[in-house]
C-alpha cells in the first residue's frame, strides 16, 4: 500500500521551493505515494504547487499584523477554525506522516497532527529558529537544519543536518551562459551583475536601484538584469515611463521563470538573505552581495547572512546603509576580480545538491 504524506507551510519561494523539492524526491524514491499539500489561502503556494503537479488544500490563516493590530482580533478564530480543519484533512486523507517546511499553514496542521499522535518532521531553513518552530520541535520525530549551531534552539538528538532543499533546474547553469545572454538581449562582452529581491520581489531594493537608475545607464561596461517582483513591476515602469527612460543596459523584469539562465548570465549577484536564495546561490557558486531584510521573523535573514559572511563566502549591506552603497559596492567587488573568485570559491564549498532526497527519506524512515 502506498504512503500517504501531508506536507505544510508556504508563504514565499523559501518555504514553497523547499517543499516541492522535498515533495520531487519522495516521488522518485517511491514512485507510487501519495502527497497532499496544505497550505494558506491568498499565498503563493496555491497557485506554485498546482502548478508543480500536486494537490493542495488551503487553511484561512494569516501571521501576526504587525502594522495593524485591529486585524490581529481574529487570529485566534483563524488557528482554532484552521486547527480543526487540519485533523479534518488528516484524518481523511488517512496520512503516514505531515512535514512543516515553516509558513502560516505549517504551524497549524503540525499541532494537528501532533494532537492525533502523528509522526512529524521540521525543515527549518534558517540559522535562527522561530518561535513556532521552537514549540513544534517539542513533539516533532526529527528536525532538519541547514546550519550550524542549531542545538541552541532544538532538541540535539532530533536534529539532521541535511542543507536546504533547492529547486535543481534553477541551479543547472552549466553550459547556458550565452543562450541566457541572447535571452535577456544583454552583450557578451560586458559583464552582468543580477538583482533579485527574493520571490515577492523587495520594495526598499526596488527603491535603492531607483535611486541610481540614471547613474547605470553610464556604465558602459556593465549591465544589469532587475528583478521587481509581480508586486512592484507596474510601480516601477510607471516611475520609469519603462520604455523611454530606462537604459539600454538595465533588463527590468517583474519575475523570473528561467532561474537558471539569470544565474547563468550573472557575474555578481545582489540579493536578499532567504535560506532557499541563499542555498541556491552556495550551488550556483558566484559573487554575492547580501542585503538582509529586516522585516522578518527575529531578524533572520541577517543572521543567514553573517553564517555567511563569517566563512568568507559573501560580502553584506545592512539596510540601513544599502540605499547609499549597496550598488556601488557591488560594482567595485565586481572590478575586484581576486575577490570576487575567492568568494565564488568559498560559497561553492558550503553547497548541498542532496538535501531534499536525504529529507525524503527521513520522512520515509518516521513510517517505517
């Protein structure tokens, strides 16, 4: 008979990627189980998963408003109605297990299943463990972490040091440089510093790029792709009047389907400090410069970003002097050739191409 696994959580590219990474390998090591995903509605993992082949189920739930407090009245109302779906969708779906890969819907089926004595697993991408994360590891079979250290947070004995799962047609860049320089109609003999502000895209990077937009265009040997985000891109071209004031060497795109040929094309990449970005860059093994955001969980990203930054592996921009320096700073690395291959090479180092099938079978071992 078939296993049945339900795997949780959501909310941006670093939970979702993650777990249909995790969702691919259990698939190619038993051919026949059967998954089921649950994630929030109104998130981007109702619309990525389907999209990646698999069934999910939406939960009415949301995190803590931080700038309204008047909408946090009806969380409570949510985790309990979100809880009680939860055992629902257990129980129906008959599962073997249920994973949380972290999100607003992980919190809520991991207690679920907990309270239904259910085995579970953790994916905790980053280097600081949230609080939900924290109280689910108390009844959780086995942690995975992707960083060192994590006993400070996380029973020892529960914990596997996998890396995060990464999404691996994004990261396969070998032998696509120059179709990926055709694609983005970028010159062979420049070279090509990427901006990428995480799956939802950056508001304040956005602003920083803005800020230089007519300084770049003078860059005669350099060029530039600028991911926006879906969110920002019809601010940005209506700031920029996209198709007359933007220069010839900056590509403006609201998303990137093609992963692999933007890192492919890059010789400097900027970017947030996600954990899948950031185990996406270690494999991809160029020159990063890392602006954590500071508008997340217990500052999280920083934290990425020094486990980084303390092994020589990337180069870091607080927020707060990013608007100033961030680009400039980038374009001197960039002209630092010694730098940037040593930064290349220590980055490659810390990469993990296996971890979502050494998760998969962690999941596989919590049935059998």
């Amino acid at each position: 008979m078939a296993h049945r696994i339900i795997i949780s959580g959501g909310g941006t590219g670093g939970h979702v990627y993650p777990a249909i990474a995790i969702a691919n390998a259990l698939r190619r090591i038993e051919p026949g189980i059967e998954i089921l995903f649950v994630g929030a509605n109104g998130r981007m993992e109702m619309e990525r998963v389907p999209e990646a082949g698999y069934e999910i189920v939406g939960l009415d739930i949301q995190g803590i408003d931080r700038k309204s407090l008047l909408n946090n009245l009806v969380l409570p109302f949510k985790l309990v109605s979100s809880l009680i779906k939860s055992r629902r969708i257990i129980k129906e779906f008959n599962a073997d297990a249920a994973v949380g890969v972290g999100g607003f819907a992980s919190g809520a089926l991991l207690m679920a299943a907990n309270y239904l004595g259910l085995p579970t697993l953790i994916q905790e991408q980053n280097s600081y463990a949230g609080l939900t994360n924290k109280s689910l590891s108390r009844k959780a079979e086995k942690i995975c972490v992707a960083y060192d250290g994590m006993d400070q947070f996380f029973p020892s004995e529960k914990i596997v040091f996998t890396g995060n799962p990464i999404r691996r047609d994004a990261v396969a860049t070998e032998g696509k440089r120059e179709f990926a320089l055709q694609i983005f109609g970028l010159q062979p003999h420049k070279k090509t510093i990427l901006i990428i502000g995480g799956s939802l895209g950056a508001r304040q990077m956005n602003g920083y790029v803005l800020d230089v937009m007519h300084e770049l265009g003078e860059k005669e040997d350099v060029q530039f792709i600028w991911q926006t985000g879906k969110a920002y891109y019809e601010d940005m071209k209506m700031m920029l009047k996209l198709d007359q004031l933007i220069p010839g060497n900056v590509k403006v795109k609201p998303y990137l389907d093609r992963m692999d040929l933007a890192y492919a094309a890059a010789d400097l990449i900027i970017s947030r400090a996600g954990a899948g970005t950031i185990s996406e860059l270690c494999v991809v093994g160029k020159p990063v410069l890392l602006v954590p955001s500071p508008n997340v969980a217990d500052d999280h990203q920083t934290k990425n970003a020094e486990a980084l930054v303390a092994k020589n592996a990337a180069v870091m921009v607080s927020e707060a002097d990013a608007r100033d320096t961030m680009i400039y700073l980038a374009l001197e690395l960039l002209a630092d050739e010694e730098k940037c291959a040593a930064l290349g090479t220590e980055i490659k180092k810390l990469a993990r191409l296996d971890a979502d099938d050494v998760i998969a079978r962690e999941v596989l071992k919590l049935i059998k």
